[in-house]
C-alpha cells in the first residue's frame, strides 16, 4: 500500500489530480475506475483507517492531530507539565470517572503524534494548534454535544480553515479559490479564515471528505497524514499524560 506523503506547508498528498468536480470524483471513485495511483492508495487507507478507529462516540472529544512531529516536541512547544504517576492507576481512575479528568493525552503514531481530551476542547483551541502547526500542518476538533463536530486547521502557526465540519462529505459547491472573511476564529489576531468541509485548501480536500464521510475522527487522522496501527491514541492508555499549565488557549 502507497503511504501518504505530506506535501510542503502541510495537508496530505495524495498524488493525484486537484479534484474539484464533485460528481465526476464521486463517478469514478464508485466506479474504481481512471484513479491514479495516489487515489487508489487514499482510498484504500480510508477502509483501513476507518476500521482501525471504529465506529465510536465522539462526543465531547476534543483532538489535536499534528504531523511529522513527535509527543517529545509537542511537549516542547506548548506550556505543559507532564504529569507523574502510574500509567494503569491513571487510566483506570479515568475509565472509573471520564468526566473528572484533568489531563491531555498525548501518543505518536505513524506520521506524528496526537493529543486528546475524552471530554474537552482545549487542545481545539486556536493557541494550541497553532503553536503544534509550526513547519507543518495541525487539524483539531471539538465533537461538541450541542452543535455538532467544530473543525479547524492550522498551518505554521497559522489559522487558515475555521468552522469546518470534518466527515460531513464534499460540497457540491467547492471552489478551491473560495475566500473568507479574516478573523473568523475569533481570537482576535485576524489570521483566521472560515470555511465549508474541507477548508478551502485544495481539491485534495474534496476527495479525502468524500472518502471520509460520517467519519471526523477518521478525517482528522487522514487530513494530516497520520497512520494509526491501533486506536490507542484516542481509547487509551496514552505515552504521556499532560497538564496545560495555563488556561488561555485563544492566543
């Protein structure tokens, strides 16, 4: 199987064409049909990807998916703690309690590393993901209860996809120059831009929300490039549990 490659500023690349026909893509995807290679390996990786993270409830999961970069250096570039004790106490008193927990978890997968909260969103905000995203690409979401699955993508420290909506398939209307207005992750700094399911980046994006769809957990894994041999990054036990040693996550 190909494996993903990621393409310089961030975003898989999936060594194919910049599709941008939604029905011509969805055609031949149905089809198998006229794929380059790179398709064929996307989609073959999403069946995997998909069975590896099952059809689990993902509300009030909060999730950092980062790439090419390590729990060692996500810890580096965040103010965090690690947090001492026994792993199996941790985990247990955790799966005793979910909603007393405290701490993120941070693992390394294949491709980089990703930092969950079961019932939280801090690792969602903009001033976690974008410290993550620097030199490369984060996607972080919210499975918010009351309004559904809240995504966003930062890239090199910056936020350019806000709003998104991981797993809610391609839009018939994408234009991959589409512009948004600044400032829409509301932190202030004017560096964000909205956006529909994929971010406004690339066709790239339409193609892995098609493969993807009701999947955002998958998605947030597949956009950065991450291969899970196991879905221990978001069931447990973690490599390390982290404490945010301050709470404005905004900036």
């Amino acid at each position: 199987m190909m494996a993903f490659m990621i393409k310089d500023g961030g975003g898989p690349g999936l060594g194919g064409r910049s599709w941008t026909d939604v029905d011509e893509m969805r055609e031949r995807l149905e089809k198998g049909t006229d794929l380059t290679p790179g398709e064929l390996a996307a989609v073959e990786e999403s069946r995997r990807l998909i069975a590896v993270l099952g059809n689990r409830d993902v509300e009030g999961l909060g999730i950092a998916c980062v790439a090419g970069i390590d729990v060692t250096e996500a810890v580096r570039r965040l103010n965090v703690e690690i947090v001492d004790g026994d792993a199996e106490r941790m985990m247990a008193a955790w799966l005793a309690d979910p909603f007393g927990l405290t701490a993120v978890w941070a693992t390394d997968v294949p491709g980089g590393c990703v930092l969950t909260q079961p019932y939280g969103f801090e690792v969602s905000l903009p001033g976690v993901t974008k410290a993550l995203s620097v030199g490369t690409t984060c996607y972080g979401m919210f499975a918010n209860p009351k309004s559904g699955n809240q995504g966003s993508i930062a890239r090199d420290g910056r936020i350019v996809g806000w709003d998104l909506h991981p797993g809610g398939g391609p839009n018939d209307d994408y234009d991959e120059d589409d512009d948004y207005d600044e400032d829409d992750d509301g932190d202030g700094d004017g560096d964000g831009d909205g956006g529909g399911d994929g971010g406004g980046d690339d066709g790239n994006d339409v193609l892995l929300s098609y493969l993807y769809q009701h999947q955002a957990l998958a998605y947030c894994f597949a956009y950065t490039g991450l291969r899970p041999a196991d879905d221990r990054a978001v069931a447990g036990p973690p490599d390390v549990w982290l404490r945010f040693l301050n709470r404005d996550h905004w900036n």
